[in-house]
C-alpha cells in the first residue's frame, strides 16, 4: 500500500460569484496526487488559483469560492464529500495549515503554549501535559531557543522568524498526515529564511510527513520541495520533479518564470570616460536622518547614520540590507520627505535643503521617487489621464491637447495603449499601475528616479518586465536610478554599484557585478550568501559562521 | 535578452459604474425633491393662511373641507404643514450645509498641516462639543433672539464639530498615502493635496455622514420649537406641529398623525438616497 497517493485530486474545480454576480471559474480541471512523505510545491503569480487549491484540501474555500466539481480524497477520506463537521475533525489532526503571516496568525493576548497546543484542546487527542511535551519537543525539533521556556511567551516577545516557526509547531501537533505550507517565508528576510526553511525540511523529513508548499519564488520551492506543480490561470502548466523543472522546462511559462531569475548582468549605459567632467548627478555626505520628537537638533529615533555616497550620472546605485535597515528612509530623505537632521545632499552638485518646503520646484521636479505599492500611490479617485497630466502641468505649464499628446506619448513611453488615459487606478493590473507610477515620474522629466522597492510586489515575470522597461527608458533619456531593494538579483539586474545598508549604516559599497567576489564585511558576505539559488542542493549544502549568523541575523 | 509580455493584453475587466441609480436611492431622491418643491411653492397651495382658526372644533377629524383634520386650536393642518415645509425642511438643509462644509474643510486642512494648528483645533472643537447642544442653542437664542438666520447658524454650529471629528479621522487615513506623498514630493500646496488628492477621497462617507446629521438637525431643531426658541409661532416647523398636537392623540385625533408622517418621510428618504448613491460617488476604491 506504500505506493498509494496521500491526496488525490482529481477534475478539481473552484467557481467564485463576484460581487455583480457573475460566475467566474477560478481552478479549472486540475488534478495531481500527492506520496505519503513527499513534498509538493505550487507555484504561480498572483491570481494563478494556487492558495485556492491548497486551502480545498482541507475542504475550505475562501468566502465567495464554491467548490463546483471534481474530487478531494485525503487518505480513507473523501474531502469533497464530507459534511462541515466532518472536515472540522480532519483539520489539526489529518492536515493543518502554515499561514503566510505568523504574526497575524497567533492571538497577541495568549501565551504560545496555550495556542501552539489548541488543536489538543478542540480534538481531546491527549491530556494537556502530553500535549504540551510535544510541544517542547517540536520547539526543539525546530530549532527553537530555549524550548522548555519559549512558550511561556506573548508572541509579540519572539522575533518573527521564531514565529513562524512556531506556526510549524501548531500545525505539526495534532500529527497531520499533511501540511499546507502558504507562502510561510516570503514575509521574511533572507537571513531568517533560511533558519526557518531547514526547520521546516527537517520536521517534515523527520516525521514523514507530505506537504503542499505554495509559493510564488522557484528557489525557496527548489530548497524544500521533491516536486513542483506550475499553475497559471487555475490550470497546470507543468508538472515535474525539481531539478527537471529548474534544468529543462518544457511549458513556455516556465521557462519564462526560470528565465526570469537568470541574473542578466548589467551593462552600464554611462560612457566611461568624461564622467569626471560632471559632477554626479547625487552627492550624500554625512547625511542623518530620524522620527520623532526633535530634542537639541537630534529626533528621537536616529535611523540614518552617517551616510556617503557619490552617484554619477548615467549610472545606478542599488541599495540593499533586511527589513529595517534605513533602506527606504534613506529614499525618503533624499526625497525631502523625511528631511535629514544633518548632512549635505548635493544634487547635481548643487545643495539641496533637506525639507521639502525649501526645495525649489526645479529641484523637486530632477529627483522623483517611485513607491513599492503601485496601487496605494495612485489616487483611485483620479483618471490616468489626470495623474500623468498633474506634473506636466504643475511642472511645464502644459494645458489641453498639448497636454492631452504628452500623456500619450508617456503611455507609450511605459509600454501602454493611449486608452489607458480614460481609467481609473482600480481597472489595472499591478503591474501596469507600477508601469503609470514610473510615467508619473518620467511626466516630470527627472534627471534621478529614487526606486523604493518598486518590484517587490509584483510576480516575478512581471517584475522582470519592469526592469526591462527601467533599462530601456534610461538609454533613451539618460536616467541615473537609487534602486532600493531586498532582492539581489533584482539589484544586480540593474545597479553598477550596491550598498550594503545594515542598522541604518552603510557598511559597504560594492561594485554589483560580482557583489559575493568582493565582499569583505562580514554582514555583507553573509547577506550575499543567504539568497537562494535555483539549485536542489543549496540549503543542503550551505555553510554559514555560526558566529556571523549570531550577530546579525534576526532569528 | 529582450523578453515578451503581455502587457496590455491582460486588462482586468473594467467595472460597470456610473450615475445610475439603485430604485430605493430613486425613490429616497423623488421623496426629497417632493418635498423640496413644497418648501418652495407649499405656501402659495395652502387652503387657509396656516396661523388662522378656522374651525371652532380643536382636533377635528380628516374631513372634505380640512383635509388632514384641524389642530388644539382648530387650525387647518394641511395648511401648516405645507408652511412648515419650508422651515424644516429649509433650515435643516442650510444648517446641515453649512456644518458639514466647515467641518470636512476644517478637517482636512488640521489632517494635512498636522502640528500645533491640528492641536489646537482639535482641542478647541471637543471642548465645544462637550457643550450640551440644547443649552448652546438657548444660550444663543436667548442672548439674540430667535430669527431663522440665528436657527441656522446655531444647529450648524452645533453639529459642526463632529463633522470636524469625523472627516479629520478620514482624512488623516488618507494623508498618508502614497499618493499623497507623492504630491507633496512633487512640491504640491496644501489646497491642492486637500482638494484634489484628499476630498474625492473622503466624499462617500462624508456624505453618509452628512444624511445622519441632517435627521438630527431636524430632532434638535423640534427640540428648539418644543421649548418655544424655535421657528415662533404663529409658525411652526414639522417638529412644533407634533408637539403642540400631541395631546390629540388621547382624543384621537389624527392632527399629530400627518406631521409625524412628514419628518418620517423626509429623514428616512435621505438615508435612503444616501446609502444608495451612485457607486461613481459613494466608493472609488472599488
């Protein structure tokens, strides 16, 4: 019987009535199998239906989601075919659920034993101080600080890599026969990834337990899962052990999702020689910068210390380093929205007073800065006509059909039909609001564009695109970018030069090309070597000074 | 490597939207507009002049000649409740106007410049909102006498500053934005971020908002006439005609019947038509 799947799914379909009534299919005839033991990633961009098939495996569906056909048998039982109670008894004790956020996941009024042990309580499977052996003995097993003591603690008293870790261990007590992992590490930072993805990968090997991992970056998914389901648009595109997919897809996205995480080195557009002739486009000496109540001429909260950096024109600058590092104050600073404290910021040469209300509209109108949420930085109120035409009128007078051909014109810069000009934010896709916020930028016709982590939130194809387009504007209008962000590869896609920003300092400035060659800061090198790479074997063989990884990381 | 994409081809399906109407939000703007129209023209229609007895029977029954029966001193009632029309349905409006007005703008600008003006502000209008608004408006009354202008500026300075609270809270939420930053970056004035960038922003729940206050401006303005600082007789508004008939309702009569109907039907029409605006002006976001 060792050979019989675990999950099987068969013609699986999920329909959603939208909010005018309308009856979408949202998973279309999907089937696969899951191996007692094995673990299965999903994997997609956003809206590919992959969350939705993990969650039917326990037989829940999002509120509006209908299961609408096919079938779910999970060991002896046939998920689709049970009643609500009979899938409350299966949930914690046959499958149970790793959500995305552990922060929001667990109560913050209630110790951790009490929640980490709750399943015993609802299914009585043991006597309390069973259970809460158990317990220890998973915060062991997951690598967990002091596990006879750590769930006496609030929630908000461990960092969030240790809660996600302790999610693990909610789900792992009641013994499920499956877990669904849901994008459990995709909140967190690099150096954290890593400690809870070994976790993971251990308690499972341990156990024998079969996952479902969902997951939308190929090389998280290739540390941990023995086989991977790719899934666009509710159907399988492929489905494949691995490395065959990581070595030879098949399926054209796939191809396209793996072909996106090649770093494509970046050739700079600035003409070497002659660059000394000019002063950099962006000069930041000692530059400081916090929140809060302003005492002595100093905030509360220091965040930037003591920041240099020279950026030439024709030429980008990446700035990377964990959450909580000064990445995006440091945009904010040079923007004038956050104005520094102390330091100079030489913009073209020329110093720039530090609050917004002391720039010139010249000068606002040389440095824009592009934010991460497309969506949060595009009034919905407004048409994209409307948005892109503000700044040409606020920064060239331009009015009417003058107006009216610009807009165009800058549509087309981004790569999107004239009509565009007519709707509202709501109507677009991510990625073309991200496309109408870098138009916005270019309406003002900038000299530097501050890039706050612009695509972070965007799917990994659509995300390569973006940088494509950051690229192609730059050799036409001769841009200079910051480019902030937590991705190396994304950075390396597009910088010449990288700093490495930890606790609101720059620790080292690097040329991006070959960032792991030349690092020398100890943050830095770790920093560098915690990514994940499309490679099966990584994780396994990955060697980290325990030292280093005790001081700067936030396990 | 020049990748392709297809941008433009994956287009989210544009929502239907526009200015059309659910039928409550129809029925809710036909009920208003009626009774917008009697304001107007009511006087002219009115059988009797609404302050003349002319029946010497108090509280006499719905008949031919009175249609909505007469009141405790045999006054026609139909005649004054087209007259009252014009007074409730007129001061509740300018006053309802008027507060909303100040307060949204008076919010918004405390939401955008924040600091010590924000403080002080915010600190001055909860002070004067721990005033108990009937004893405000009879300290006013009282002090300058009653005249319809002193009612409206009253009731809307009663009712001003929970405007003020309500669309500051608004406005602070959309303050931080992104694309208000955005504008501010760009080197925008504050009446622009406020007008432009904030206001279409805040306008569906400021208009719920304004509906709510709306129907208690007409209880306090009842109030107001119930302790004689009101509309003065020989007028009277809605709110007056129910109290000064209430004693009729022991004898059965159906004086206080019809007044009551009139607030009923205006104060619920413009909930209705509140929560059933069009989607294009209640929720941008959607």
């Amino acid at each position: 019987m060792t050979n019989a799947p675990l999950v099987t799914v068969r013609d699986l379909r999920i329909g959603a009535t939208t909010d005018s009534g309308r009856k979408v299919e949202i998973i279309k005839d999907v089937s696969f199998d899951v191996a007692p033991g094995e673990i299965v990633a999903l994997i997609g961009e956003s809206g590919s239906g992959k969350t939705t098939i993990a969650l039917s495996l326990m037989g829940h569906t999002r509120s509006g989601c209908d299961i609408t056909g096919g079938t779910i048998t999970l060991g002896e039982d046939t998920v689709t075919a049970m009643t609500e109670r009979g899938r409350a008894r299966l949930r914690g004790t046959k499958v149970s659920y790793i959500p995305q956020s552990a922060a929001a996941a667990f109560n913050p009024s209630k110790r951790i034993m009490d929640q980490v042990t709750e399943i015993n309580a609802i299914h009585r499977l043991m006597p309390r101080s069973a259970a809460e052996a158990k317990a220890v003995e998973l915060f062991r097993a997951l690598a967990l600080p002091e596990p006879e003591t750590i769930g006496e603690r609030y929630p908000h008293q461990v960092s969030g890599g240790q809660l996600q870790r302790l999610s693990a261990a909610m789900a792992l007590i009641g013994g499920p026969s499956l877990v669904i992992f849901d994008e459990p590490t995709t909140a967190l930072d690099v150096t954290t990834q890593i400690e809870v993805l070994r976790a993971f990968k251990s308690v499972m090997q341990a156990g024998g337990i079969a996952g479902v991992y969902v997951s939308h970056d190929l090389a998280v998914v290739a540390q941990i899962a023995d086989r991977v389901i790719v899934l666009r648009g509710g159907e399988i595109q492929e489905e494949g052990r691995t490395d065959q997919i990581l070595r030879s897809p098949t399926h054209a996205y796939t191809k396209q999702l793996v072909a996106a995480f090649d770093p494509v080195p970046h050739a700079s557009v600035a003409a070497e020689t002659g660059v000394s002739a000019k002063p950099p486009i962006l000069e930041v000496t000692n530059l400081h910068a916090g929140y809060g109540a302003i005492h002595n001429g100093e905030p509360t909260f220091k965040i930037l210390k003591n920041i240099n950096f020279r950026l030439e024109r024709g030429r980008n600058m990446g700035v990377i380093g964990e959450s909580g590092s000064g990445k995006s104050t440091l945009a904010r600073a040079i923007a004038g929205i956050l104005p520094p404290y102390q330091g100079t910021i030489l913009l073209d040469g020329q110093e720039m007073r530090g609050a917004l209300k002391g720039r010139s509209k010249d000068e606002l109108r040389r440095a824009q800065i592009v934010f991460q949420l497309a969506d949060t930085a595009l009034n919905p109120a407004h048409s994209i006509g409307n948005i892109l035409g503000r700044p040409l009128t606020f920064y060239h007078g331009l009015k009417g059909a003058a107006r009216e051909a610009r807009v165009i014109e800058l549509l087309d810069m981004v790569h999107l039909p004239a009509t565009m000009r007519h709707r509202l934010p709501g109507e677009l896709s991510g990625g073309q609001k991200q496309r109408i916020n870098l138009a916005r930028a270019l309406a003002a016709e900038p000299e530097l564009i501050l890039c706050d982590e612009i695509t972070s939130a965007l799917d990994t194809v659509v995300a390569a695109a973006i940088l494509d387009l950051l690229k192609e504007l730059q050799q036409g209008l001769g841009l200079s970018y910051l480019f902030i962000s937590h991705d190396l590869s994304t950075v390396e896609a597009i910088c010449d030069d990288v700093l490495v920003m930890l606790m609101g300092e720059v620790v080292e400035a690097l040329p991006a090309a070959d960032m792991s060659e030349q690092a020398t800061h100890a943050y830095s090198r770790l920093l560098i070597s915690s990514v994940p790479r499309l490679d099966t074997g990584w994780l396994a063989g990955l060697e980290q000074d325990p030292a280093l990884v005790a001081q700067f990381a936030k396990r | 490597m020049k990748r392709e994409h297809p941008i433009a081809a994956s287009q989210p399906e544009r929502n239907a939207r526009g200015y059309t109407f659910s039928w409550v939000g129809r029925i809710g703007l036909l009920i208003i507009l009626f009774w917008a129209l009697v304001a107007l023209i009511g006087p002219a229609l009115a059988p009797y002049p609404p302050g003349e007895i002319v029946d010497w029977d108090y509280f006499g029954p719905v008949s031919g000649k009175y249609w909505m029966g007469t009141d405790y001193l045999g006054r026609d009632i139909f005649s004054r409740i087209l007259m009252g029309a014009r007074y409730t349905v007129g001061i509740a409006f300018c006053a309802v106007v008027l507060a909303c007005t100040g307060g949204v703008f008076m919010g918004m600008i405390a939401a955008v410049m924040g600091g010590w003006f924000d403080m002080i502000l915010s600190r001055l209008l909860d002070a004067f909102n721990g005033i108990p608004s009937l004893l405000f408006g009879l300290v006013v009354v009282a002090a300058v006498g009653s005249s319809i202008p002193v009612l409206v500026l009253t009731l809307a300075a009663i009712y001003m500053p929970g405007s003020y609270r309500f669309a500051r809270a608004l406005a602070v939420n959309v303050n931080t934005m992104d694309f208000v930053t955005v504008a501010r970056a760009r080197g925008e004035q504050t009446g622009y971020l406020i007008l432009r960038e904030i206001f279409p922003n805040i306008l569906g729940p400021v208009l719920a908002d304004l509906g709510l206050r709306f129907v208690f401006i007409v209880l306090v303005l009842s109030g107001l006439s119930f302790l004689g600082l009101g509309v003065q007789p020989p007028y009277a508004d809605w709110g007056a005609l129910v109290r000064e008939n209430i004693e009729g309702l022991s004898l059965g009569a159906p004086a206080v019947i019809f007044p009551s109907i009139a607030i009923a039907s205006l104060t619920i029409s413009v909930n209705m038509l509140i929560d059933n605006l069009p989607n294009k002006i209640r929720d941008r976001r959607e």
